[in-house]
C-alpha cells in the first residue's frame, strides 16, 4: 500500500471513529452536548496526518452526523476549527501538548465565539457572543486531553503503521 492510500485509509478510519463515538459517548455540557470523541480524533489526525487531512476529517464528521441527524450545523466550525488549529500548532512544535492546546484554542474558544453568529444567521438561533463558550469548552477540553493520552499511548503503534 503506498502512503497516499494509507492516509487516505487512516481518515476514513478516522472519520467512522469519530462518527460512532459521538453516537456512543457524550454527556451533558450546559445547552448543549458535549462529543469528546471528535475532539480527541482532530488531535490524534492532527498529529499524525496533518493539518489539512484532520480538517478533512472534522468535515466529513460533521457531514455525516448532520445527514444521519446526529449531529447540528455548529458540528462545522466545532469540530474544524480546532483540527486546524490543532495540526498548525503541532506542525510548529512538534509537541503533542500543542496540539491539544491548539484543539482546545480552536474550538472551546474560537469556534464558540464564532457560533454565536452562525447559529443566527444559518439556524435561526440568536445567542450572546459566549453562549456557547462553556459547552464548546467542556467538550474540547475533555476530548483534547483523551486524545493527548491516547497519541502517546500509541505513538509506536502509529509510527511503524505510517512506515509500512
């Protein structure tokens, strides 16, 4: 198998684990529901794929649990935004806890700030500037520290998977 369809594999992987985990494992977060799986998949892609490949994943993610219904329109900037910040910051460093202070930046942060007016405009939702900030937050922070655990946990079962 050559290292395109690998990686290629490795996001679909990806992408399905990130899919069932949010059927599987949430709890409550303020208004809304917190998905620490998808959280802990950008960090993981981010690591090992890339910025643009755990933006691809966080977006086939959302796509999928909005067409099965298990999933909102605030799935995208959730869920990308801190995959892309998480891959930059990594690709930088080097540093696995950046990528997690990247996905937790990204998406507790950032992308709650940035919910406010897309609920508004794309679903009809007026919320304040940081009505979502605790819920996005919970989810990130959760998902973010499992997926630190788990890359270094895995870092040499990922690593001779990527060399193969």
């Amino acid at each position: 198998m050559n290292g395109k369809t690998k990686k290629l594999m490795l996001m679909a992987m990806f992408t399905a684990i990130a899919v069932a985990g949010s059927v599987f494992v949430s709890f409550p977060a303020g208004v809304a529901r917190a998905f620490p799986v998808q959280h802990a998949v950008n960090v993981i892609a981010a690591v090992m794929l890339g910025p643009a490949p755990a933006v691809g994943i966080a977006f086939l993610t959302a796509l999928v649990r909005i067409l099965t219904g298990t999933g909102s329109l605030l799935a995208f900037p959730g869920g990308m935004i801190g995959a892309l910040l998480a891959g930059l910051f990594f690709r930088k460093t080097g540093r696995v806890w950046t990528a997690a202070a990247g996905e937790m930046a990204g998406t507790g942060i950032i992308a709650s700030l940035v919910a406010a007016p897309y609920a508004n405009i794309l679903m009809g939702a007026s919320a304040g500037a940081l009505f979502f900030l605790p819920a996005f937050l919970v989810s990130s922070v959760s998902g973010a520290l499992i997926g630190f655990v788990l890359v270094h946990r895995l870092e040499g079962a990922a690593s001779r998977l990527l060399t193969h």
